[in-house]
C-alpha cells in the first residue's frame, strides 16, 4: 500500500473557494445585492485552541495514528497530524458536517437493499456518532489484541491492521462497519491535507505544495495565455494577511 497515493489518488477532488466581496451594489455596477454570498457561504475558521468532539486524548493519539500510516512524514512533507489533521476532522465533526445536515438520516434502512443501490454501507448515524464509537471501538480492539492502546504499536503493526480494516477484515464489533470507518478516515485525511490552512489542516499548505496548487488566488488574468509553464506561484490561504 503507497500511503502517499492516499494523498495523488484523488484527481477528481475538486475544492472551490469563494472570498465574500466587499462592494456595494453601485461598485458592483448595479449588480442586485441578492447576488451576495449569504452569512452561512462566507468561510468560517476553525476554532482555536482546544477540542469539541475529540476530547479524549486516547481516541486523538490514536486517531493521529492512524492518519499519520496513510499520510507519513516523508521527503514530500511533513505527517498528516503535524499538518492539523486533527484539528481539521475535530473541527468538521463540531459543525453541520458532524451533524450529518447534508444527509438523509431517516428511516427504514434496509441495510441488504441500501448498499447494493448505493454501492456502499448507509448509515442513520452521523459522521460525528461514527467517529466516536469508532474510535472507542479501536482502541478496545487494541486493548484486547495487544493489551495496550493503539498508537502505542509498532508501525508495521499498524500497517497490517489498516490493511485488513480496508478489506473488511477487521472486526470491531456489530456497532461499527470497520471497512466503512476506514474509508470515513480516509476520506477525512485526505480533505485534512488539503483544506484551505482557514480550516485547521494543511496548515504550512505542503498539501498544496506538493500538487502545485496555487491556492485561493483572487485572479489569474495575467497567467491566461502562459499556458504549459511552471509559473512557481507562492500558494495563498483565505487566511486574512492583515
């Protein structure tokens, strides 16, 4: 498994972002101000110091482990944890992410019929739910296999159970789907390494960096016709400067 394909395989993960314009409708050349992104669109950063869902250090230890085998410090970059992966999926799990507000989270499921027309386990529980009796879960597996907590194997250790969890070989117990909170974790690492640094993740922008994306510039005008060059351009954040 080339954990650093966790990060390339994703060529069809598009990020947009937008920065709330500032001018009036006279300035916008009468543009109705209904155009305007609305409160709930602007960015909102990550909270700042201390953690909303992920408050026991054991369940972030051994999350950071297990982010930190499918994105490892390298020549590449730094480790998906010293990026603010953990800060990023705490943060994601505190909102309407977490909460599960963009899904259907309603019964009848009928998990035989569910996953064959989705082509994937569903689930009525919310991503935030997911994450907590996943991650207590994994470190009661560790406790029962090896008689300590998770982060504290080996990596090769750790490789080997990642391995088995992503074939659906890992059993965590009738709560927890182990094949499906493996790719929950995957896919949240993954948007961590490459989040806009605003939302706690990719915080020296090295995810950015290394794909050569130049980050939330406000204009490309005067790189149009510059076509199949390496115009080396400095990643900017939606951080404020000022």
């Amino acid at each position: 498994m080339n954990r650093r394909e966790a990060l390339f395989s994703i060529s069809s993960l598009v990020g947009a972002f937008t920065i709330a314009p500032k001018l009036s409708a006279k300035e916008l050349n009468n543009v109705p101000l209904a155009t305007r992104l609305s409160a709930d669109a602007v960015p909102v950063p990550a909270m700042q110091g201390g953690y909303r869902v992920l408050t026991s250090e054991t369940d972030r230890k051994n999350l950071a482990a297990v982010c930190d085998r499918l994105i490892p410090a390298d020549d590449h970059g730094p480790s998906a944890s010293q990026e603010g992966a953990i800060e990023f999926i705490d943060d994601q799990l505190a909102g309407t992410y977490g909460s599960g507000a963009a899904l259907y989270l309603d019964g009848p499921l009928r998990p035989e019929n569910e996953e064959k027309i989705m082509g994937s386990a569903q689930f009525l529980t919310t991503p935030r739910e997911r994450y907590i009796t996943g991650l207590r879960a994994l470190e009661a597996w560790a406790q029962v296999h090896h008689h300590s907590s998770f982060y504290s194997l080996t990596a090769p250790q750790i490789d080997s159970f990642l391995t088995d969890m992503e074939a659906g070989k890992i059993n965590l117990g009738s709560d927890v789907n182990s094949q499906a909170f493996f790719e929950l974790m995957l896919q949240n690492v993954r948007e961590s390494y490459l989040a806009d640094p605003l939302y706690g993740g990719n915080k020296t922008m090295a995810g950015w960096k290394m794909i050569g994306f130049p980050g939330a510039r406000y204009d490309y005008r005067q790189y149009i016709d510059r076509r199949g060059e390496n115009l080396q351009l400095i990643p900017v954040s939606l951080i404020p400067n000022d």
